[in-house]
C-alpha cells in the first residue's frame, strides 16, 4: 500500500504560472510539530518577558517603598532619640523627688535593667537587610524607653504616696502656739496646785491671755470631746492621729462640735476662767501615745510654722 501523500496548489494573481506542492504525510507532520514548537516557543517567550516586565514592576515598587519605609525609620529613630533624653532628664528629677520623700534613690543598677535588653542581629549586606536591622534597632529602643517610662511610673506613684503621707502628718502635728498670751506656767511632774495648794503634776502649760481670746487648733484632727470637766472647766480635746491628742481647758465658750473636724488655726473656743481658774487663761495639754509631753516641743516659731 503506498503511503498518503498532500498536493497544495498555489495559486497566485495575476499571470504567474500556478505552483504544485506535494507532501507526504510524514512531511506534513513534520511542518505541524515545527510549527506547534514555534508557537510554544513564541508564547514561553511572551510569558518570559511579561514576567520579567512584572518583576520589574514589582522590584520598582519595592524600591520605592524601602525608600519609604527608610525615611520613616529615620524620622522615628530621631523622636526615640529626643523621648531618650527627656525620660533620662526624668529620672534625674526623679531622683531629687525620692529624696524629698524621703527615699532611697533607684538602684543604678535597677535603672540600667530597665534600660538594657538583647540587641538586634546583624543585618545582612542587602538593602533588605539593612532594613530590618534598622527596624529592630527601633524596636529595642521603644522597649526600652517603655522599661524606663514604667520603672519611673513606679517611682513617683511611691514618691507621691510618701509625700503625701509625710504631709498628713505634718499636717496633724501641733507647731503653733493655740492663743496669743504669755506663758504663766511650765509643764511640770510635780507643782502646787494654785488653788488645792497641793503638790500636783501640772501635765500641761498655762498661757495667760485676755477672756475671750480665740483659742485655735495646732494642727489638722478630729475633736473626740467637748464640754464640762471636773476641774478643768469647759474643754476640747482634739484627736490629730499618730497617737498625738490636744487639750485645752479653763474655755469660756466652746466653738466646735464633737465630731468635727478641724484644721491648723481654726477657732476651737475662747479663753475663759472655768474650772479650777485664778485669772483667765488656757490650760494646754499635748499626750503622744497616752503619755503627757511638754507642749513647747510642738510650737514652733512663725517662720517655720507657716
């Protein structure tokens, strides 16, 4: 059996003399495969430079936006720089605020604790690289700024509650003289009694003054008693916490309420003649713990007390 064979007739115009081709079959074959390789060819070749083409596309836009991304890394590395100096002043107030609280400054080395912690690796010679070095740069300065900021947080929360507390009892500690008059008699174990001419501890001091001078409280408490003593006449006794109590007796009016609370030179009551009285005065008393102490410990002189 002969094998099959294609005749193309090739026709051209005008007066051109008609071609013949002839093909066998394996011929014809031949041409397809060339032509089906010349196409693949042709569109590996297509899709080589449209990826290439998107690539550069692609490392273009990269590019622009580690430019980008570069510039902000710098701009934030600046403020982190700036942050740094105004926290390290910080601490240095810090240290003059814990010592007017009367605390110990921060450990240098808890300070250097809160400042230190493991670095970035060393980034590789690509752009790339030097970018994220430069990031993590960045990121262990913000952990440290906020290990700082934190530890000083702590820091003046502590001051503060020691100033705070250190005033309260500055507050209810007696340092002015009640009333304005003159010292008549001393605090003493043992006297004679003006009157009962009876040796007597006198657990207070007398402070003649005009009747009804103001007599004002020495310091910031609550008043526990108010009215008629044996004695003493018309009193107050004012409670100023930390195991400190106030008397005042011989009063000819009492201004306050039990209950009340007071503070540093408030009118407590009036100097009168009550009680077991010669002349009119105020008989003051301060206890601390229960114990009577001589009340001129707890006047200070104006300069200091105001």
């Amino acid at each position: 059996m002969s094998k099959r064979r294609w005749t193309i007739v090739v026709v051209p115009q005008g007066s051109s003399a008609t071609k013949i081709i002839e093909l066998s079959q394996t011929a014809l074959k031949l041409v397809g495969s060339l032509a089906v390789a010349v196409a693949a060819a042709v569109l590996l070749l297509g899709y080589g430079m449209v990826g290439r083409s998107v690539d550069l596309t692609r490392a273009e836009r990269l590019e622009r936006e580690n430019t980008i991304l570069a510039g902000r890394l710098e701009h934030l590395g600046g403020r982190l720089s700036g942050l740094s100096d105004t926290v390290t002043a910080l601490e240095q107030r810090d240290t003059q605020v814990r010592l007017l609280a009367n605390l110990d400054p921060i450990d240098p080395e808890v300070r250097a604790a809160g400042i230190g912690g493991p670095g970035p690796r060393a980034a590789s010679g690509s752009e790339e690289g030097e970018l994220l070095g430069r990031a993590g740069q960045v990121r262990v300065s913000l952990e440290a700024l906020i290990r700082r900021a934190n530890l000083l947080s702590g820091s003046f929360r502590e001051a503060a509650d020691s100033l705070a507390r250190h005033a309260d009892r500055l507050g209810a500690t007696p340092s002015i003289m009640p009333t304005a008059g003159w010292l008549s008699s001393a605090f003493s174990r043992m006297r004679s009694h003006p009157i009962l001419h009876k040796a007597r501890a006198h657990e207070g001091i007398d402070v003649t003054a005009p009747m009804g001078a103001p007599i004002e409280a020495p310091a910031n408490g609550r008043v526990i008693q108010t009215g008629w003593e044996a004695g003493y006449g018309n009193v107050v006794v004012i409670d100023h916490g930390y195991g400190v109590v106030t008397k005042f007796a011989h009063a000819s009016r009492i201004l306050v309420r039990q209950g009340a609370r007071v503070k540093r030179g408030d009118r407590i009551a009036l100097v009168g003649n009550t009680g077991l009285s010669t002349h009119p005065h105020l008989h003051y008393e301060v206890h601390v713990n229960g114990r009577p102490v001589d009340p001129r410990r707890y006047i200070l002189p104006d300069v200091i007390a105001d």
